[in-house]
C-alpha cells in the first residue's frame, strides 16, 4: 500500500519560514519523481516545485529564490523549504509521487502565511 504522508505545515507570519516534509512508503522511493503541488481555497491545484529521481530540480515562478525542494533517498523523504513566506502561499500543500503512469497524491497540509 502507498503513503505519502505530508507533515510541517502550520501558521506563519509573512516573511517567516517553513520546511515541509513527504514521507513515502510502499514505493521505491528513489526511481520515482517527486513533486510538490498548492491549492488555494477556489483556486486550482499548481506545481510547486518538483525533483526528479535524477535530482533535477524545477520550480513555479512565483516561488523562484524562495522555496526550495530537496530529496533523501536514504529517508524516503522528500522535502520543501519555503522561505520569505508570503500571504499569497497559504494553500493545502500536497506531495506526489511519480513513475511511469503511477501517479500517487498524499492527504495534504494546511500552509498559512498570515499575521
């Protein structure tokens, strides 16, 4: 059974600072693309940042210089930096997990960015 299990997520004020984290398991953590994704309230789901098995990483425009994505195979984790928080971030935040045409989506965590 697969799992993605997202966690770090909370309330910030603007400016500050958050690591999220994605745990997976039940998946060969390190042939598979990582990526993180944000859904706003009445807004669509948008690419975050992403990190392939290779280690090449992208990111959104609007998170450029800010966040920052990284992996540990060794961990099963793959993690997203954010930092410079701004009010326009708040959003659920979910990790996947992708490999071919398995396409596998975590619960979610609550990112607030406010004062």
């Amino acid at each position: 059974q697969v799992q993605l299990v997202e966690s770090g997520g909370g309330l910030v004020q603007p400016g500050g600072s958050l690591r999220l984290s994605c745990a997976a398991s039940g998946i060969i953590f390190r042939l598979h693309d990582m990526g993180w994704y944000r859904q706003a309230p009445g807004k669509q789901r948008e690419l975050v940042a992403a990190i392939t098995s290779g280690g090449s990483t992208n990111y959104a425009d609007s998170v450029k210089g800010r966040f920052t994505i990284s992996r540990d195979n060794a961990k099963n984790t793959v993690y997203l930096q954010m930092n410079t928080l701004k009010p326009e971030d708040t959003a659920v935040y979910y990790c996947n997990a992708k490999r071919f045409r398995s396409l596998y989506w975590g619960q979610g965590t609550q990112v607030t960015v406010s004062s």
